[in-house]
C-alpha cells in the first residue's frame, strides 16, 4: 500500500515527538529541526523501512534538507520514480537484477548469441569452450544435428505435440525405452518436465505407497528447488528464507552408512517411520562428492531391511555423464524409484521422468498426478533421440566418455600434484569432475586467500578461466570450493587438453598469491604471461609469544574506506591502475560474507593479554551508504555474529559502520558489548593535535581552532577539550539547519563548554585558554547564557553555520558524519593545521596537490605494547587506529559493556580512556595524512609554504 504525502507527515511528526519530543506541526521545517542528524537519521530511515515496507538506501538524507523535500521522497521512492537511469539489459531489467549484478561482479555477464558444438560465441565473436555444458544438460554439445533431425521428423510427421489427454505415442515409446535400459525391478515412467518436478513425484509416490510422510535425504545433497525437492535438499540457505524444510524433513551425512542406520533405526516400527530415502550416486551441487565403493549397495541393503524405499535420484549422473547410463548400475543398486532429467533432453528441450516399480505405482499416481507439458512429443522424440545416441554402436559414447574422462582426470591430477596446497582433491568419475580447493593455503592476507577461506575461491577461478583463457565452468552450487568440470560427452582429447592446460594456467598465477596479477588478466581479457611455477609454499605462521586469555577476546568491524584501501590489505593490487582498481571495489561489493582479515593478540604493559579478529566487511564506505538500511544494517550483524562465534565478548565498530548504525545504536544486543571507539578517537585526536603544535612550535594560547560538526558526538567533545587549550574557538554547526535551531544545537555544546570549564578538573588549564577566560569572566557573570553572550562578544568564542569562518582560525577539527568536502579547499587560510577525524573524510586529498600550505593530519595513530601486528590496513607493524585501540582497552580491561554508544560522548569516559592507555602502555606513535605517514618532506614543505603565518588569534 502506497502512503501518502499527507499520511507520511503524520507519521513523522508522531516519530519526532516520540523519538526526540519535538512537537512538528508539519509546516516545512529542517530535518535539523526535527532533531535528525547523521546517527539519528540512521534510526529514521530504519523505522521507515519498517513502516513503509520498502528498501531505503543508507543515503538517502544526504540529499534531503527539509520535511517537504523528505514527504516528497518517500511517495516518490515507493513509486519507484527514484530508480537509478532505465540501462538496464532485459535480462537484468525484466528477469533477475541481483544475478546480473552477481554476475557483472564477477566478470561473467556474457551474452552468448551463437552456439556450435563444444563452443559458444558472444556479442563480440569471441569463442569460448563450454565445459560446463548447463550443468551436464547439454549432453552432445550446442545445436547436436541428430537431435534437429529428430525434432525435424516430428514436424514432417505432424503428430500432435500436445494432446491430452490420449495414447501419448512418442512419450510411450520413450518410456518403453527407459524402462528397457533401465536397472531391473522399474516398471512404470512418470513424465515431467523438470528434474525438480520429477522429485516432486518420487515424493508423491513413496508417501502414497507407504502411507508414511518422513523423507530421509543427505546433507549437501542438491534436488531441487520446489517446495517438496528443495526440503529433501541439505542446504538451509535454499531453505530458511521460504518457511523450509516442510516437516517430516531430515537430513543425514552424505557418504555414512552408520548415520543411515541410526536414522532409521530411531523410527523403525513407529507411526513416524520414513516413507524414503533419497540419494544421489555422487553428489553434484554438494562438491563432485563421489562416497566409499560399495556405499550405494549398503545403503540398498539397509534401506530394504528397514522398510524403507529407495529413492536414487539421477538427475545429474544419469544417462552417460559418469560413462555409464545409471551411476547406480556399478554397484547393481536397483531403486524402487529412480529421477532422470538435464541429458534426457538432449541440450535441446527441459524433459524429465519418474521411473517406478510396479509396487510403487497406483491409482492416485496414476490418475491424481499430471502435467499439461509432460510427456508431449517434442520432448518424447528429444528423448528418443538422446537415448538412441548413447546406446548406438554398442555404447560407443559411454566408452568414450569413461576413456577421454579418465584422460582428463589424470591431466587433472597431474596439475593437483604440482600444487598441492592448493588443490586438495580431484573428484568424480567419467565428464562429471571437480577440482576441489583447500581452504588454508593460500596467504591469509589477500584477497584470493579469503575468499579460500570463505570457500568462495572457485567462482575467481570461473572468471579467469572464462575471461583470460575463453573456457567456460563453474563452481557446484553447494560447495564454493569446487569447481565443476562438466564437458559435453563427446568432447575431444584435444578439446580436454585445451581444458587441462587453461587450467593449469589458472593453478600457477593462484600459486603467486596475486590478486592483482589475477584480476587485471580477467579484466584484460588474455591469460597472465611468463607465470613461473610455483609450489609447495607454505604459509607463513607466528608463534605468539604467550598464550592469550580466551576470556579477554575481541573484534574489529572494518571495511575499506575506498577502492585504494583493498591495495593497503592486499599489496598485489598496487599494479592496478586507478580504475582497474575501482572495478576491483564494485566487483568485491558484498562478494563475500564478513570474513576475518587478520587476528592478533596483544599484551598490555601489565602482563594481561587479549586476542580479536579484525573483521573485513566487504564494502567500501560509498557502497555502504548506497545499501538499503536494512541490508547495511543485515551485512554489520553477520560480522558482529562471526567476532562473538570466535569468542569476542566485546566488538568494535570501524569506520563507517558506526555511522551507519546510529552510532552503534541499531547494533546492540544481549550477546556481545559495543563500541564505535569514538572516546578514545577524540583522545587521540588531541593528543595528535598537541604533538603537531610542538613539532611547528606554536603555542595553543595563540591559536584560534574551529570545529566543522561541533554539534556532533565527537565534535562537541573535542570542543569541550580544545576549550582548556586554545585561546578561542569557532563552533561551525550544519548549514542546513534553520538559523535559531542551528544555533540552538551549538549553544547546548556552548554550555557544556562552560559547565566543563567551572566544574572540578584534574586537568590544568593552559594559561590563556578559553576555559580559563571562563572562569574569569564567572567571577563577574554566572549566569550560562550570559557568559556565552560576553565570550562572543569579545570574539573568543564564535557559533555560526557559515563554513567560511574555517577561514579566521589556525587549526581546524573536522568532525562530521556525511561525506564530501566539509570546507572548499579555497577557504583555507595559509598555515592551518587541519585534524580529519571524520571516516569518510570530510577533506579531500587533492588539497595536498592544490595547498601546500595547509597541512591535513588524520588523527592520532597508536603506539601498541609489544609492538604486534594488528594487520595490512595501511598501519606499521606495532600500531593502530583510536577506535581500534579502545576496543582493545576495554577487552584488556575486562570491560565488556556498551562503550561510546550514540550520538553523545561522555567527557568522563574520554578521561577513562586516557587513564586505560597509560595503564596498558598505549600512546601515540606518530601521525598520518591521509593514509599514509607524514613524512618529513612533507612537514618541511608545509613550513616552508606557510612563511610568515601569524596567528589568527593574534
């Protein structure tokens, strides 16, 4: 249901007086006004999204500056009038957006509009090999002349494709057929069209004969995604999003013999024993998972002593894809029901069958179960074609594919034995193979290496092989760490060699462990040339110098800032040119899964220890904002989920994603403390401030400081602390607030000022400071508002909106929420010293091109006891970020309870912070601009700019 304008603005005003007691009688005010600002918006566009019903992006108030414009957006946004420009292919626009987006991220958005054999061609004329043939569908390759000429017969006979209901001829002599080649004991074929439709029936039929509802199936195991196929199928995520497994589902090892009897011994003789078994010969979409010889016929075994039926489903293996016509014939299995599909149909049309024996079938099957589309001719002469080409010549194909497999197997083994720690195993049997990739091999700190980890490396091999090499797999759905090697059953030795040494290829660049190289050969679309072979390279390993308390464990919410911070993680990326190396950013966009990047321990100078993860969320600041709030917030509790798995009692939220969550707010929860490391950022931000004056030898009682967001959580906290140092401060609240609110919001940070400036301090006062102009001019005015009024007067304390007034002040603080340029690098006077604590940045880097004579520092950077590595995100070994060190204080401490949370900070756990880093051996280790140490040159460079500065103050 769609809201109206009308109905909007009184949700809102509703929402604002109950979220910040404001009372809005909806005339057009500010989102100021209404109390929404960068944290507290994002609370708002979560309680909308609920409301309304729709996905908001995390954005979406950066363009939106007061309450008509928000109305206005929001009937807009459930209208869909905000989609982004219509350039959309039809594919994406009319079928599936989010596997387009999937597969442009990977680099295998191909649209291929010619087929021919083994090959397929694209847009561009490009050839590739397919050796993936639609998952084992495309049995002879594309376009097989026998298979047309089965298709043209049919037309010159004219026989009816659709006529039911009727003798069916085609279908029944295709199912003569099949039951002729089929395993003993099969009697009767149901007609569907689909593999998932054939499972359907398998089911229908087993309870019906049985008069039982419990389905056994394996874990891992792949039949389908229709309601009955998709809950015998062993995995939850295919499940849990659509109220799945139906009840009387069950699951058990694939491959085990013991958990098959335990299963249904537990129900023998019981009202809920099992109706069926369901099984497949190797497990496809679970890894090429080929079980112990002999299993199948164990499983026949247990299965009749019990009771049970046997349902083996050959959707996948049958009809020659493992070189026989049924998988199961090698060990002589004979199923009550047994499900074909993909070969049955030739490439050519979808056509699947239920074969059944006699005790199995019955009238309900019989006269209750039934599909317009089944057993139509067109696919019943397919199907008679298809079977004709496997049997003819005594079986020629199978023997083929049972040969040329075996061939390709070995070429396949011979590469897994020149990498070893990469390749754990070659699996399978005949054309259906898989290569199955170790999960610890390669370098952790790349992002080849976490994708092994997450099992997610087999679908980066997919897209070299594809782009670089024109030969066309992919991964099995359930395994991520297998690749499927599917070839058309009558690919060529010469067409598997082609295969083998692409993929060898492929082997040797994963062996350098470079992603860069990797991802610019996919991007340039030719194979990486001159790769020296590499393997048996062990990975690094650090022997930690003392066993760390498990009960002191925390983590690290990070992400990358911008597409230059993947090359800070992964240093083989730095061959990238700048757009190579922000398509690199969009491909990786919510990839993968939150994952850990690094993990350290670190021991305090008071003998304690701890250890944490640093969780890498796989998208950058700007990706970030564009998510719908819900799905941001979704991405930033898998990570919170994955530190508290690992032991974390105490997760720190990095960057943006304090931002995006309210400032940690729409994050809390009973089974892990937060912080957002605000409080210990602004100690670190001082104390980087009060090293960069003594490095320029200026004095603070001289200096003029402006503060840009000094309304927020840590700009009116610095300005509380600046105010004991400089001589006078500029507030600089946001400019799209009305003028009285906007000054509202500065006063409160004003008074908060002077209340910290009269109340006991441990801290001494610098002589000439704000705060000690304070106390004076108390003596004569101790009226608050009063002495506000007295300090603006005499210009030691300025509030206003207007960003220019950056220009009157000597150091500047910026502290902001939203991204962009907070001040226009113009304004700037010479000399000023600028501290960025805001993430994203509110300055941009081109300032150091354009203003050598402003000199742009990112805060304080943290000097760790023990000097241990906290990981490759642009810091040297032995330091880290403010927010990442108060995360580590709190768990030395033993603190695990909710720390800087919100849109306020506490000046009092500013001071505990400071009180936790001298006891645990924290300090400041130096400074950085943007990014990157700042380098004497650097410094030297703006002192020389900055000749003949004099204080603004002055």
């Amino acid at each position: 249901m769609t809201r109206t304008k009308e109905e909007v603005s009184k949700w809102l005003a509703e929402y604002v007086r109950a979220s910040f007691n404001i009372e809005w009688n909806g005339n057009e005010s500010s989102l100021a006004d209404l109390g929404v600002d960068s944290l507290s918006g994002a609370e708002l566009v979560s309680a909308l999204e609920g409301w309304l019903e729709i996905s908001i992006p995390v954005n979406f108030l950066e363009c939106i500056a007061d309450s008509a414009q928000l109305c206005e957006a929001l009937v807009d946004l459930q209208s869909g009038r905000l989609s982004p420009a219509d350039t959309a292919r039809p594919f994406e626009k009319y079928i599936n957006p989010y596997l387009a987006t999937k597969l442009a991220q990977l680099k295998i958005d191909r649209t291929f509009v010619r087929a021919a054999g083994a090959y397929l061609y694209d847009e561009d004329g490009r050839q590739y090999l397919d050796f993936l043939s639609q998952y084992g569908a495309v049995p002879f390759g594309h376009h097989p002349a026998e298979i047309w000429s089965a298709v043209e017969r049919l037309r010159d006979d004219a026989e009816p494709i659709f006529a039911q209901p009727s003798f069916l001829k085609s279908a029944g002599l295709l199912a003569q057929r099949l039951i002729e080649l089929a395993p003993p004991g099969l009697r009767y074929v149901t007609f569907s069209n689909s593999g998932a439709e054939a499972v359907e029936a398998a089911l229908k039929m087993a309870r019906h004969a049985t008069n039982r509802t419990r389905i056994l199936s394996t874990k891992n195991g792949f039949h389908g995604k229709t309601f009955g196929a998709l809950s015998a199928t062993g995995k939850l995520d295919y499940q849990t999003h659509f109220g799945l497994p139906l009840p009387g589902f069950d699951h058990i090892e694939y491959a085990s013999i013991e958990a098959l009897e335990a299963a249904l011994s537990l129900h023998a003789g019981q009202a809920t024993q099992y109706a069926a078994f369901v099984i497949e010969p190797i497990q496809g979409e679970g890894g090429v998972h080929v079980p112990p010889s002999g299993y199948l016929r164990e499983v026949e075994a247990v299965c009749r002593r019990h009771g049970v039926l046997l349902i083996v489903d050959e959707i996948q293996t049958g009809l020659g894809r493992t070189g026989a016509l049924f998988a199961c014939e090698n060990e002589g299995v004979r199923p009550d029901i047994l499900t074909l599909s993909k070969t049955l149909g030739g490439g050519m049309v979808p056509v699947a069958a239920t074969l059944c024996t006699d005790a199995v079938y019955s009238e309900k099957i019989a006269l209750k179960h039934s599909s317009t589309f089944a057993g139509n001719a067109f696919g019943a002469r397919v199907g008679l074609a298809t079977l004709d080409l496997l049997t003819r010549n005594g079986g020629e194909l199978l023997t083929h594919v049972r040969t040329e497999g075996a061939y390709l197997k070995r070429r396949l083994e011979q590469i897994r034995e020149r990498h070893p720690l990469l390749i754990t195993e070659i699996c399978g049997q005949g054309f259906m193979l898989g290569i199955r990739f170790t999960s610890e091999s390669l370098t952790k700190e790349c992002f080849l290496g976490l994708a092994a980890r997450q099992r997610e490396l087999a679908q980066f091999v997919a897209s070299y092989l594809l782009n670089a090499e024109c030969i066309r797999v992919a991964p099995t759905l359930n395994r991520g760490d297998v690749l499927r090697v599917q070839p058309p059953l009558n690919a060529t030795r010469k067409q598997c060699d082609m295969a083998a040494d692409a993929i060898g290829r492929a082997m040797d660049v994963l062996a350098e462990h470079d992603t860069g190289k990797l991802y610019r050969a996919i991007l340039q679309h030719r194979p990486v040339e001159n790769v020296a072979p590499v393997s048996k390279r062990l990975p690094a390993s650090i022997t930690p110098a003392r066993t760390p308390d498990d009960a002191r464990r925390f983590a690290f919410l990070l992400h990358p800032l911008d597409a230059r911070s993947y090359a800070d993680y992964d240093t083989s990326l730095a061959i990238l040119e700048p757009g190579e190396l922000a398509e690199f950013a969009r491909s990786m966009d919510g990839l993968m899964d939150p994952v850990v990047g690094s993990t350290m321990q670190i021991e305090s100078a008071t003998g304690t220890c701890a250890r944490g993860d640093f969780i890498m969320i796989p998208h950058t600041s700007e990706q970030l904002r564009r998510l719908p709030q819900r799905d941001a917030l979704a991405v930033l509790k898998k990570g919170i989920e994955l530190g508290r798995s690992r032991g974390a009692r105490i997760v720190g939220l990095g960057a943006y994603t304090s931002i995006v969550s309210g400032g940690g707010v729409q994050l809390l929860n009973e089974d892990v403390a937060l912080t957002s490391g605000n409080s210990y950022t602004v100690v670190a931000g001082l104390d980087a401030l009060d090293f960069m004056m003594r490095r320029v030898e200026r004095r603070w009682d001289a200096s003029g400081v402006g503060i840009v967001g000094a309304a927020g959580a840590i700009g009116s906290c610095m300005a509380v602390l600046l105010s004991r140092r400089a001589a006078r401060l500029i507030l600089i609240g946001n400019p799209a607030h009305e003028a009285s609110v906007g000054r509202a919001r500065l006063v409160r940070v004003a008074k908060a000022i002077v209340e910290q400036a009269l109340a006991p301090c441990p801290e001494a006062f610098l002589p000439g400071s704000l705060a000690q102009r304070i106390r004076q001019i108390a003596q004569r005015e101790r009226d608050t508002v009063a002495l506000i009024v007295a300090l603006e007067k005499c210009g030691a304390l300025v509030l206003t909106d207007n960003s220019s007034a950056i220009s009157a002040v000597d150091v500047a603080v910026t502290a902001t929420s939203f991204p962009g340029d907070a001040v226009n690098a113009s304004v700037w006077r010479t000399g000023t010293i600028v501290c960025d604590i805001s993430r994203p940045r509110s300055v941009h880097e081109s300032i150091v091109g354009r203003r050598p004579d402003v000199l742009v520092i990112d805060g304080g950077i943290i000097a760790l006891p023990g000097k241990p590595r906290v990981g490759p995100y642009g810091l040297v070994d032995g330091t880290s970020y403010a927010c990442m060190a108060e995360t580590m204080l709190l768990a030395l401490e033993g603190r695990f309870e909710n720390t800087s949370i919100g849109n306020t900070l506490d000046v009092r756990e500013i001071s505990a912070q400071q009180a936790l880093a001298r006891k645990h051996g924290f300090a400041l280790a130096g400074l950085q601009s943007f990014g990157s140490p700042l380098t004497d040159a650097l410094l030297t460079r703006f002192v020389d700019a900055a000749v003949g500065f004099t204080s603004a103050a002055a």
